[in-house]
C-alpha cells in the first residue's frame, strides 16, 4: 500500500533489531532501533516488563528517531512502541495514525496497558481500523470515535490474478489438470483449522460420488507439521493430500491459480481470531470460491464471495467442501463474485489513494493557522 505513494512522500521505517521477514524487502529506507523486548527472548524474562509497561514490544531512543518527521504511522494501541510515539507527540508537530487489526476487545490488559491506551487515544490524530469488528473494540476500549476510519488493506491483483493451472506445478504435486484441488495456505496451527480440514477431506472421500479425483494441497509450514503429517497416515490420506510446503511470494499466484476451491477453516480461541486474512484476498484475486469460517473479520473480508461454516466443525466443512466440488456452475459464480470483490474492495492501489487522502487532509490540518 506504501510503494504507490514513494512520489508524494519519503518513507522511513523505524524497525527492531530483529524481523520475522527479510527487511530487504522493503522499498524504502529502514533504521534499526534496539529492543529490550526482542534482545530477552524468554518469555519469563519479557514478563517483568509486560507487567511495568504493558507490553514488550519497545523502541529504544523513539523519541529522538522521530524529529523531524511530518506524520508517524504506527500500529495497534496495545504495543508499547505506540505509546512511546503518544508521548514522543507531546509538544512535537507531527501526525500520528494508527493501524489497527485486533479485534479481540481488551487482549493483554492490565494496569499499565489501560493508562497508556488513554495517552494514546488522546494524542492519535486517527484510528485506521482494518475491519467493522476491529473499530468496535477501539470504541468499546474508549477511543473517540470521531477518530476512527476503517481503511482494509489491499494486495496487488495485477500478480495475484486468473491463469490457467500450470502444468510444471501440477506434476510436481502429483495432479492432473482434471483433477478437482483443494487448497490449503496457512500456518500450520491448530487455530487455522487444519485438522478440521483433513477430517471434512476424510468424511468426503468416504462418500464421494463424484467421478473425478480430488486432491488436497497443503501449503505452509509451523509448530503442528509432524501432527499433520501424522493425522494424514493416519486416515490413509497419502494417495489424495500432500503437503507442498511455503513458497514465496512470487510463485503464490500459481499455486492459487492450481485449486478448484479455497479452504480456511480458522477457529478463533481466547487469544487470537482472524484479523483480516491475506490468503483469503489473495485466493479470492485469483478468482478462487472460498469455503471459510464465521471466525473474527472473516465475513467482512468474504461477503458473499464464498461459503462460510462454523468453526470446529468437519461436518459443515465437509459438506461446502461437496456442495463447491459436485457444482461447476456454482464455483464459477462465486469465482466471478470472488475477483470483482478483490477488485473492489482489495486492489492496492485503490487503497494506496484512500491512504494518501488521508495523509493529505491530516497534514492540511497541520498547516493551518
């Protein structure tokens, strides 16, 4: 959503010293701060800090590193780099925007939280919520609402698009083009509903009376990938599902364009609920039914681009999952459905433009007397 808007404004990125992603990445200039939180990995060491600050994600030296800036965009109210730009605002010039994708209603709270939550709904200029569910639980922790804008984040669809299934990838996975695809891209966690999904895929196989062959791809990698692996021996899965691994970005699209039908059966638990769901846009861009769940901002991101069960539940999943496969017709309609969404709501630069007109107006309000 950033690189579009490089003409009309200098970029910095002010990161930890350590990322979850390679920083090379990034197409514009980025410093490095040091970390308490990050440098005491342990979570027991992190724990006396959670309880003095509220959170353990901290910017040494923040307040300097923002001199001179125009507007600082920062993310969710419940990190404590967020609160050192709140205070870093007083007495300064600049704007201060906030993303924020929790929608989990007073996650991670505590004394410390609470009193730096009001210095920052006090000094934000604005709150960009990513979904509905996300702005109710900035207006239920106490932000003005008069300060909140839901703004969804977007992904190229010029790469993630419609094309036709590649035949190098089909062999490599062990499919044929008429064989009907079920993929599946996630962390491999429990909470994304793996298990659910390979339970459905058993049941189905069990009644299927649809002619053609179904395949099931799995693509991720995380902590249950021995389980899977496990579970899928353990109901005679290894003709029918496969795990494809992670593959980068570059070659997503492909691996999206090989499924039939998209699967993400998340199950929200007390911690975490989907916040938005990237893969889910990104299956949809591609022209993709998807089959997920009623779990966190799923339903705002799906519409009616897809079919959406309740989460935990193999029999419901089982169930979309025959309805899309035996109907040909009905996957087209919500293919067709799934891509005109993606280009609505989803393209990046459609949202890069709402994203400027936001700075613009912000920094407007700076300059007059």
């Amino acid at each position: 959503m950033y690189s579009p808007l490089s003409d009309a404004f200098e970029f910095v990125a002010l990161i930890s010293q350590g990322q979850y992603f390679d920083i090379n990445t990034i197409p514009f200039q980025a410093r490095k701060l040091f970390s308490l939180g990050r440098f005491l990995r342990a979570r027991i060491l992190r724990r006396p800090m959670v309880e003095l600050l509220g959170d353990y994600h901290d910017l040494q030296r923040l307040k300097n590193a923002l001199q001179g800036f125009d507007l600082v965009h920062c993310l969710d109210p419940m990190y404590y780099y967020t609160y050192q730009a709140a205070k870093a605002k007083q007495g300064t010039n600049f704007k201060l925007v906030l993303t924020v994708w929790e929608n989990i209603p007073f996650l991670h709270h505590n004394r410390a939280a609470a009193r730096h939550k009001e210095v920052i709904f006090d000094q934000v200029d604005l709150l960009l919520p990513v979904s509905e569910r996300a702005k109710e639980v900035l207006i239920l922790e106490g932000a003005p609402s008069e300060k909140i804008n839901v703004l969804m984040p977007g992904i190229d669809i010029s790469h993630f698009r419609p094309m036709d299934k590649d035949p190098d990838l089909l062999g490599m996975f062990d499919c044929r083009d008429e064989d009907l695809i079920i993929l599946y891209v996630a962390n491999l966690h429990r909470e994304k509903g793996i298990f659910d999904l390979l339970f459905a895929f058993r049941a189905l196989l069990d009644r299927w009376r649809g002619g053609k062959k179904m395949r099931l791809l799995v693509a991720g990698k995380g902590r249950e990938k021995e389980n899977v692996s496990s579970w899928i021996r353990r109901l005679h899965l290894q003709d029918h599902a496969l795990l494809i691994d992670f593959h980068s970005y570059e070659i997503m699209p492909k691996i999206h364009n090989l499924a039939d039908v998209f699967v993400l059966p998340s199950i929200p638990i007390r911690t975490w609920q989907e916040q938005f769901g990237y893969v889910l846009v990104e299956s949809m861009a591609c022209g993709k039914p998807v089959i997920s769940t009623q779990s966190g901002s799923i339903p705002e991101v799906v519409g009616d681009a897809g079919i959406l069960v309740q989460p935990n539940d193999f029999v419901s999943l089982g169930q979309a999952l025959e309805k899309l496969l035996l109907g040909e017709h009905l996957r087209e309609e919500y293919g067709t459905r799934a891509r005109r969404r993606a280009e609505n709501l989803f393209d990046a630069q459609k949202v890069s433009k709402k994203l400027q007109a936001v700075y613009d107006r912000l920094l407007q309000q700076g300059e007059q007397p």
